[in-house]
C-alpha cells in the first residue's frame, strides 16, 4: 500500500518530497522539527496511532497543516472520530485511484 501511495503521489505531483515515519512517535518527533504541506497517516500504527498523531499536530504543535487519514477503519464513527480529532480528510482501503487524487488535491494546489 505504502508502494501505491508513493506512486501516485510523485505521478500526480512531479518534484514532490515526501518524508516517512516508521511509527506515530517518529511522525511527531519529525513534525517537531519540519514543517510539511500535507499529512497522511493511518489510524492504525505502532507507537502512537493516528488519533494520536493528529492529537500531537493539532493540540500539540499546534500547527494548522491539513491530515488526511489513509486507514482499514470505515466505519461512520471511525470516520468521525478522526474528523472530530482535527483531520480534514478520511479515505478507506482499499483505495480508490480518484478519490485519493481529488482528496490530495483538495489541499495541495
């Protein structure tokens, strides 16, 4: 999945630099020091989940950067839970090719 979301991101935005985490804890620790246009996170990571990342960035950081949640979890009240928590955008996997392009675009201009 990580491979799928890599590709589609360099073919939808040329010259695009990601930066990865390996867990919720290494995000944060990375966000402490970078700033960064855009957050994709799972709610299901080791360390420190999702609900805990945006948690970090929002009440934390403070910082305003949008989050979009790539996660299994699509239930309503997963759904809006993270939404409640601070992200600005929720997609299911598997992962739809256009509804991830339109969703990253939304933010990222």
């Amino acid at each position: 999945m990580r491979m799928f979301i890599l590709f589609h991101l360099i073919k939808m935005l040329p010259g695009v630099q990601i930066m990865e985490a390996e867990n919720g804890v290494a995000a944060v620790e990375k966000l402490m020091r970078q700033d960064v246009d855009l957050i994709l996170t799972d709610m299901n990571m080791p360390e420190l989940d999702g609900a805990g990342v945006i948690r970090a960035v929002r009440q934390g950081l403070k910082k305003l950067t949008p989050i979009i949640v790539i996660t299994t979890k699509g239930e309503a009240k997963d759904r809006e839970r993270g939404l409640a928590l601070g992200a600005n955008g929720y997609i299911t996997k598997p992962l739809n090719v256009r509804e991830f392009r339109e969703t990253i675009l939304k933010f990222i201009s």
